[in-house]
DNA sequence: AAAAGTTGATAGTCACTAACTATCAAAATG
DNA sequence: CATTTTGATAGTTAGTGACTATCAACTTTT
C-alpha cells in the first residue's frame, strides 16, 4: 500500500470540510484559492474517491468522503503530536502551552498558578482559557487545547491526568442563619428543607453541589447564578444558603458578612486536576507543571 | 504548531531505524542513498533533532529519536489506513486482504474458505500467511496482515472480531485403549493419569488442550508434536491419547484406526474468529468475509 | 601493509510540483 | 440588471526531491 497523498493535501480537505468553503478555507490554510483547488482535485483523484460535492453555490462532504476526513483529522493530531514531541525533546518546558481552567476555579487559582509557573518555568508560556468542563474536555480531546484543570469528578472522556487538590464544598449563610450556628463539622442531614441556591447549567460545581444537596434532601430555589460572586451576593441578600467551594472562600466571602462552615467527613468535595490527552506528547511537561500548581494551591488556614 | 516533515521523510526514519544503515533503507524505500541522506538531514533540521548517531562503521537511534519513531510509526499506520479506507470507499470487496491462520485451522478450513470467498467475492484476492498466534496477532498490530483467523481464548491484543466457529475439542485414541470404550459423552475426570500428547510451544492449540488436561489431572507425555498430523501418528503408534480440535478430525483420523469420542458438557472448546485491529478501515469487508468462512464452515455430522 | 570494498556525506544537475496571478463562468445578491 | 461571490482553469515561476558522480573514512581482504 503506497501512500500518494500529502498531509498539506489532507489539511486543505479538513479546512473545507470544517468551513464548507473552498475561498475560506484557502484563507485559513494560507494559501490562494486556485492552489487548494488544484490540490483537492489532485488528492480526489488519487483517492478515486470524491470528498466533496461542489455545486457553484455550496460546498458538501460527500458520504464517502465523511468517514476518511475523520481519519485525516486523527493522522493530523498524529503528526502534530510528533512536531510537538519533536519540540518537546529539545526541552520539554521551553515553549507554549495551551491549557483550560474551568470558571470556578480560574478566578481563585490562576493569579498564584500563573506566577509560579513563571518564576519555575521562566521559558513556558502559558496560554489560558475560561470554559465550562464540556467545551475543555473536547478541546482537549481535539488537539485545540493541550490539558485544562477541572474537576474529575465530572464526566470526562479518556485522560491521563494528575491530581492538583482536594477541594471540599462549605456552606455559606447569613449569620442569623439557623445553619450558621449549627454544630461544625456539619453533618449533611442538616441540610434538610434547606433552600440552597446553586449555579447556572453546564457548571460542574452545579452538578456536585446539587448531587450531594438532593442526597441531603434539601430545596432546590428556583433561581440560577451564572458565577460564584452572583451566587454568594444572593445568599447575602438572603435568598437561601448555598455551597462554595473552598478554594472560592476566601476571594467570595470577604466581601460580604456570612458564615463558613465545613462539613463532616464524607464531606463534599472536588478533585482538581489537570488533565490531557493519553496520548499527549507533552505528559512529562505536564506533570511537571501539575506539580508546580499544587505547590501553588493556597493553604486553607 | 506548523507541520514542516513529509511522510515521506518519516519512511525513511523508519526505514533506517528498522534496518540501522542508510544503504538498506535506501533500497527498501526504492530511491538512492544519497537521496534517502538529504532528506533525513532536511528532517533532522526541521525537528531540530538528532534522530540517528552515525558512526562510519554504525547507524544508531538517539535517546530523543526513539520515542519519536514510534510515534512516526503510528502516523505512517494511520495514513496507510487512510489510504485503504479510501480504496475501500470505492468498494469493499474489491482489491487484496492480507489474513493470517494458526496452523491447526490452515489446512481443514482454508480450503473450503477460500473456495466460498472466490465464489462470493469475485474480485477479492486474499492472500493467507500461515503462522502462530503470537506472531499473527504482531503482524495485525502493525499493519503488516489486515486479519487473522485464531483462536479467541489465547492471549490477544486489543481487536475486535466477528466469531466464526466454537470448535469443540475431542479425545483420540487407540481403539484398544481404555478411553476408547468408555461411555460417551467423556466427562473430564476420565482423563485422569492418562498419558496425553501435545502440540509443541507456541501452538495456541497446545495451552488450551494442556489446560483442560492438567485440570483433569492426565499425564503429559514427554514428546512433543509439531503439528496435529504428527500428534495423530504418535496415537495411532501406542504413545498414549490425544485432543484434537473437531475441526482436524475428518482429515486426521481416517488416515489411522483411531476412536474418537466427544466430551460432556462444559466440553473444551476454542472459539475461531476473525480478529482485526479495532480501527482498521476495512471493518464493513472483514465482518462480511467472517460471514462467508462462517457459513462454510464444515458441519460436524 | 596495500588494495578493495564498505559506509554515509556532498556537489551538481534536472524534472516535477506546488505555489502564485490573472481570468472565466455560473450563481447569488442587491 | 449590475455587482459580488463562488470554484475552476491557464500560464508562469520558484522550490524541492530525485538522480549520478564523487569523496572521505573506516573495515576487510589479499
């Protein structure tokens, strides 16, 4: 089986294929329109397969072409991996890396992480982005990003990883709360009835938060905040009491008068942790960096 | 990250670090040395890697070059995947499929199932390699055989399959012998202190008979065959009973004066099935040739 | 010890290829 | 109906990868 293609062929036909447009996806591969034509035509006709169904007016995959396009995608990340693993083996920390930070932790830890990657690693940069665990987990999943921190209890797809921090959930009340002077550690029972306010869909503190409130039988108020501050102003303003994350603690509830109060083992909690592809090229740099952050992580006092 | 390698360059890596000298490479990629040179130089470069430590007398794979041939080994798979997958795209059961046999299948089923498939599949060519399970299921891991048809029970890697036949295993004996008169069907602990020959090492065939006999506390005879003919010669001599896979009894055993006698249930057995790597690009065809060897497979009368 | 045969690297040449610009024809848009 | 936008085509050019011939260093043979 000779191979007759080239893999700038295949990234041509995965530009297309993304953007459905032979003029964009020159503009993204950086070439001229008629160059990537030409190409496309030369890789159909050594396939003997065509890959897109061209009308003057749009641009289509055809049926046959769907399923090789996604094995060009897996021989790309393939061989970026390899130019990635190239770079790396000259010094796996020199150079960028791509990582994601789930919101409810991004705030909290990201301004000590990134400071002591910098003093560490004074040769990595590192790129951050903001995103629920969905939208990280397939970044990752696709190459876009090279790991992200998130938590491992949410439903994530086939990772290495290595564990940050243990991150238990507190309860946060307004100190005429009959919840803020209950025994510490709580118990979860005492939740009971309760109306606890919880963060908006797609959050993953939502998920946990609301897991382990349920078991405890406790009221779900209608009301959904879109971040940890909103949530702790509206438990502030009365509406309820809520759980925070311990890492969000000291950020959150300084500004407003509650009370904090742990809860007793099994307590409720999140396992943060960067995570990347098995296959990443990067694992050693990875782990590293791993390392740095969770000797970045604030104590909690 | 900016791909700057061909695949090209990456045959050639491979080339040398499979054979450790530029000349052989050179004649096994088809192209001159000097040729095979440059461009090795050329990816050396753009990696900014040394890939191989070239002595006068001696080629060797650097520290950093290792790790990054293995992954150019899976890239160039998946592109050869691509390529075929591509071929397949045209039509499945059009072109060659290279498929591997243990060779206790290999003679009683091959000729029936290459009949059925050239009846079925007029245009396909399959081309059969006979060997060992250990040795197949390497050549399917690395491209080299598209299928194997083995035995599901012995040590595989990770492939799917389709199932072809459960072939139980019988007893052969001497008429003479103790074991020949017994009531049939044979429950295992008949076994007991019989003296059983076996396949030599490294027949799959061999570990599943001497399982089920250890269990049943025979003896093993010292001599080991090198293949069902022979283990049915030494029976048919006086040198004690043997296993045989249904499969072989039609063929082996008319040849000698020899009684055969099936086993009670949980009678042993081995499952013959059509294994593949699990991503390979041919699923639709092989599930389909698993189909045909299935139906003509030979009945038990 | 000299000759012959290895090895991989280098130099010079040539043909193919992939890029570019300019342009076309058809359809969508205003 | 003019304008814009689509992908395809033609012609040109620069780059690249192949070739042959040759070198320099080392091993083996005689």
């Amino acid at each position: 089986m000779t191979i007759n293609f080239s893999l700038r062929q295949w990234e041509y036909a995965i530009a297309v294929a993304d953007l459905l447009s032979f003029r964009k996806a020159a503009e993204r591969c950086h070439v001229s329109q008629p160059s990537l034509s030409v190409q496309l035509q030369q890789l159909e006709g050594s396939l003997g397969v065509r890959l897109f169904e061209r009308d003057r007016r749009r641009v289509l995959v055809t049926v046959a072409g769907r399923p090789l396009i996604e094995r060009a995608r897996r021989m790309l990340i393939d061989a970026s991996d390899l130019m990635c693993a190239a770079r790396q083996a000259q010094d796996p920390l020199v150079g960028t890396m791509r990582i994601g930070v789930i919101p409810t932790v991004s705030p909290y830890l990201l301004p000590r992480a990134t400071a002591a990657l910098r003093a560490k690693f004074p040769r990595l940069i590192t790129e951050w982005t903001e995103d629920k665990t969905l939208a990280l987990s397939h970044s990752v999943e696709e190459g876009t990003l090279d790991a992200a921190l998130l938590a491992l209890e949410a439903k994530l797809g086939d990772f290495s990883h290595a564990t940050v921090a243990i991150d238990p959930f507190v309860l946060v009340a307004r100190p005429r709360d009959p919840l803020a002077s209950s025994p510490t550690p709580l118990r979860a029972d005492a939740l009971r009835n309760a109306d606890v306010l919880f963060l908006d869909d797609g959050h993953c503190f939502r998920e946990q938060a609301l897991a382990f409130c349920t078991k405890a039988k406790a009221h779900e108020l209608a009301f959904r905040a879109t971040s940890l501050p909103t949530l702790t102003q509206m438990v502030a303003g009365g509406s309820g009491v809520t759980l925070l994350p311990q890492l969000a603690v000291a950020t959150e509830v300084k500004r407003a008068k509650l009370r904090v109060r742990a809860f007793a083992d099994p307590a409720p909690h999140r396992t943060l942790a960067l995570v990347w592809r098995k296959q990443s090229p990067m694992v050693d740099a990875l782990r590293q960096i791993a390392g740095a952050i969770r000797d970045a992580y604030p104590q909690t006092g």
